[in-house]
C-alpha cells in the first residue's frame, strides 16, 4: 500500500508552522516562519516543508489548516478546524497520558482538560496580553534583551522581585522604576516570569489541573516561566522539542483520520 502523506498547518498570530505526516504516524517535514496571520507566511511554511520533503502539494492526500489565520488559506486546504481541538490532538500524540495542556501563544493562552486524546473542557484568554508572548517581547524590549536570554538570565536571579501589574502597560511602568532603581535584570526577570505564572495559573484552576501537565506555544521554550508555572501549579511540566509544533501536528494527525473517513464513505 502506498504512504498517505497528510500536511497540517497552523496559523498563528505571530508564527505559521507546518508539519508533514507519514501514515499518522512520522514526522516527514517541519516548518516554522515566525510571521503569522495576514502574511506571507503561511504559503511560506508550506513551501518549505514541501520542498524540504521534495514533494508537491498535489502529493498531499490532505491538507487541514488550523489556528487563528486558518480561514486565510481557501483553495489550498481541504479544511479548516479550531486550534483548541488540535492542540489537543498534537498534545496527545506526544504525550499519550496528558490531561492538562497549557499553551501559551503570541497573543493568547489556553488551558485545555483532556481525557483519552480528546478535549472535555478549556478556558481561554484572549483578552488581554498579559501572560502571552506578546507580554514577554515588550518586557525584553524594555530591558533591553533577547526573548531567547529570558530563561537563563531570570536562572540567574538571587531575589525576588514582584511585579504586581498584570496590565501590559503598567508591568512596562513597573519594570521601568525597578531599572531606575538599579534592581538587578535577571531578578526583574524572575518577577516577570512569576507575573506570567500567576496569570496562567489563575486561569488553569478554573478548569482544575492534573496530571500530566503538558506545556505547548513558543513560551513554553522559555524555561524561566516553565520553571515558575510549575511552582504556582505545585505540578511538574512537561514540555517537547516540538512544542511550537503542536497545533500543526495536531492538524496533520486530524488530516489522516478525514482522508481516511472519507476514503472509507
């Protein structure tokens, strides 16, 4: 029997990824442009997987398009679902035994419950940017480092240091007057990080918290708020090096079971 190659892409508000799929099962090809929405980046996360597999789209026995953009790509997917339900999926198939995803992306974050792979429950903001990567680049904007740095400078921190506000805005203010302050980056970080933490935690217990406690978003990188999270949950956190591409392996995987529901209808 011939391989079934399915491709799954999410559109994100700050990143498209793209994830090929053998079979449901192998990870061919993956991609990630870290422009999203409203660009040319989700043509171009598609394009570098294709090319990197040497495939054509035409050898695509299905393509589904997820996340905020997912609308965006008529004429090249065959359809379209919610992020949520993806990031269940992809959660799922990396960690088998999840029950808890959180998943912090550039401009939101979500708390999903899981029971045997599939979502019974979430809570999401999308409200505000305090808590999401959004939060994260503007606070390393004003201290003046890299998103990257942020994990291992707050691992450097010797005190701690409140930031109270979890207004984007004000947590600016705040940072700004700890710097005037001469208040050490690295513990200002590590208040940033536990800011972040007790924002996302506030909005897991609203649906309850369980183990396993996966993390999943391009925040989930940043190991100074992985570290803090699980001291507000009192949980371990497990995070994959796919993590950035969760939504789109959760879209691949949703990809296979339609080709396959169809080709059986």
């Amino acid at each position: 029997m011939d391989n079934i190659y399915t491709l799954g892409i999410d559109i994100g508000s700050t990143a498209s990824k793209c994830v090929m799929l053998r079979d449901g099962k192998e990870i061919v090809s993956k991609s990630l442009i870290s422009v999203g929405a409203g660009t040319s980046g989700p043509q171009r996360a598609i394009a570098e997987v294709l090319e990197n597999a040497g495939m054509t789209r035409d050898q695509m026995a299905y393509v589904l398009a997820t996340g905020y953009g997912r609308n965006s790509l008529e004429g090249i997917a065959d359809h379209q679902m919610s992020e949520l339900s993806c990031h269940a999926k992809g959660a799922s198939f990396l960690f088998p035994d999840v029950h808890t995803v959180i998943d912090i992306g550039g401009q939101d974050v979500k708390v999903l419950q899981i029971e045997n792979g599939m979502m019974t429950n979430f809570v999401m903001n999308d409200k505000c940017a305090a808590g999401t990567g959004r939060f994260l680049d503007v606070m390393a904007r004003v201290l003046e480092v890299k998103v990257e740095e942020l994990g291992d400078l707050a691992a450097k921190s010797t005190k701690d240091v409140a930031i109270s506000s979890t207004c984007t805005v004000f947590a600016e203010s705040e940072v700004i007057s700890q710097l005037a302050m001469d208040t050490d980056k690295c513990d200002i970080i590590n208040g940033i990080h536990h800011s972040v933490a007790a924002r996302v935690a506030g909005l897991a217990h609203r649906v309850g918290v369980r183990e396993l406690v996966v993390m999943t978003g391009g925040v989930a990188q940043n190991s100074g708020v992985v570290k803090a999270l699980e001291e507000e949950l009192g949980h371990t956190i497990h995070t994959s090096p796919l993590t950035q591409y969760n939504g789109a392996l959760g879209a691949a995987l949703f990809a296979y079971q339609r080709y396959l529901k169809e080709q059986k209808d």
